[in-house]
C-alpha cells in the first residue's frame, strides 16, 4: 500500500483482511469491481482515470501506482490512478448491502431493464429523458456517450420531458440502450483520447458513433448536420430530423443550456475533463 488517500482513504485493516487468501471470484455491480475472498469482499472503483494492470510483481512502481495485490505467483495487480478519484473498500458481509451498492437500479443487459420498468419510472418527471438514463438509480452502465447513442438509435431527443416518453418510445429506448452496450463491449469500448483496456489496445466502437462530437457533421441515416447543447452540464448531441420534438421547444425540459459562444459567434467544441472513454456499462 502505497497512497491510501483516494476518494475515500483506504481503511488499515485491509491488508490483514486479505493476506494469504485465495480470491474466489471476480465480478461486477455497475462501476466497481468485487473481489470475493473467503474473509469477504474487496469493492474497487476506478473512478475517472484509475486502471488496473497484471505486471510482474517485481516491476517498479510508478509515481501514479497506489496499491498492489502480490500474487503467490510472482505476479500483482497493479492499481494506477493519476486523479486518485478511484476507491478501495473492504466488507466482511453482503457487498450488495453496502453502502454504495445498495441503491444501485438493474444493470441494463438484464432483464429486470424493460420498457415497462422505463416507462413507470417516466411518469411524471420533468427531467430530460437523457438525464434519467445516466442516473444511476434507474440503470446503472450508461454514461454520456452511450446515453446519446441509444437515444438517437431509437429516435427519441435527449431532451424529451421524460415524463412524455410514450410506451412505444419506452421499448425503443430500452432495445436501443442494450443494443448500443453490446456492440460497444464487441468492439471493446469507446477511446477518445485515452482509455485502453487491460492489455493496452484502444476501444473501436468511436469508428461507430452516430452522434457523439460529431457536432455539424452529416447525419449517418439522412444527412442533416448533427446538433450539441450542454444538458444537465454535458454535451449532448443528436439528429434535429431523426430525434425530431414535435410538441414542446427544446429549451422546455429541466437542465438544458445552449453550449457557450466565442466572440466571432461559433460554438467551441465542448472539452470534458478527463480520460474521455469509457468501457460500456462498467466505466462510463
């Protein structure tokens, strides 16, 4: 242990909590990562820019390497987190009961994500449909990129009241979200800038992206330059002909700005701070 002040500083029992065990499994629940022991399980978040690697055990640590788990193999798993956004957490009981898994909603390739979960959950919220897909007490998995994505697969506009989201748009929604996740994990992830997986290779799903910063660019489907505004403090993006509102404006629904101008009047590109990629349902 090397740094223990991450997002939440990593408690000193761990070690002890760890050592000489055989890890059991490893799973996921929406970001973090179980590891299961017979003492219990260890919860990793990677947070914004943290990653974990298999090296040699007796690789030197870089500045940014804040933990490793020593294998009796000779190997480690390596945590590296330049932000230090990331966490580490320990629990002798049900993981599922802490507190930072208690309240998650489905994962979204499960069947309890449905359009009539959806279209329940929609009723008489104000709130941005894109908005309500990224809040993690709904589905847990769909950032930013693959909001935007889904939304313009089913045709719906991200800034459609949620609460106006018909059964039919319910379905498309839902079949959407679990479409885009699954063709983003064959691909192996969205890299931006610089999101790699474990083995160091780039995510090629950015070669398919319909709508996200492709501001001005022509629509895939029917050519129309694709639009931005920031929503609920991210930009959004989508087709105004085939994500089309046809009943309110779109500055009508919660948490919408148009994106900032420049003094000769153009829209600058909108910068997200940092790593901009994540993996499909378990980093983004």
């Amino acid at each position: 242990m090397r740094e223990r002040r991450l997002r939440w500083p990593i408690t000193a029992d761990i070690e002890n909590a760890v050592r000489g065990q055989i890890v059991r499994a490893v799973e996921r629940r929406a970001k973090y990562l179980l590891l299961r022991f017979d003492t219990g399980t260890a919860i990793v978040h990677l947070g914004m820019s943290g990653s974990l690697r298999v090296l040699a055990a007796t690789t030197p640590a870089g500045t940014h390497d804040h933990w490793d788990l020593r294998l009796e193999t000779g190997l480690c798993l390596r945590y590296h987190d330049p932000r230090r956004f990331g966490s580490l957490h320990f629990t002798a009981d049900d993981p599922n009961r802490h507190p930072l898994l208690a309240r998650l909603a489905p994962e979204p390739l499960s069947a309890a994500f449905d359009a009539a979960g959806l279209f329940a959950a929609t009723r008489g919220r104000r709130v941005a449909i894109k908005a309500l897909l990224m809040n993690s007490h709904l589905v847990v998995g769909v950032g930013n990129i693959y909001a935007s994505e889904a939304l313009f697969l089913a045709g719906v506009h991200p800034c459609l009241p949620a609460g106006r989201l018909s059964r039919a748009q319910a379905a498309a929604v839902t079949g959407a979200v679990k479409q885009v996740l699954a063709a983003a994990i064959r691909t192996g992830g969205t890299t931006l800038r610089d999101y790699v997986d474990p083995s160091g290779a780039p995510g090629y799903f950015r070669q398919e992206l319909t709508v996200y910063e492709r501001t001005g660019q022509p629509c895939r489907r029917c050519g129309t330059p694709i639009e931005q505004r920031i929503l609920c403090q991210r930009s959004t993006y989508w087709c105004p002909t085939c994500q089309a509102r046809r009943r309110k404006p779109l500055n009508s629904c919660a948490c919408v700005s148009s994106p900032p101008r420049r003094s000769d009047g153009r829209t600058p590109t909108h910068r997200r701070r940092g790593p901009q990629s994540r993996g499909p349902a378990s980093r983004r």
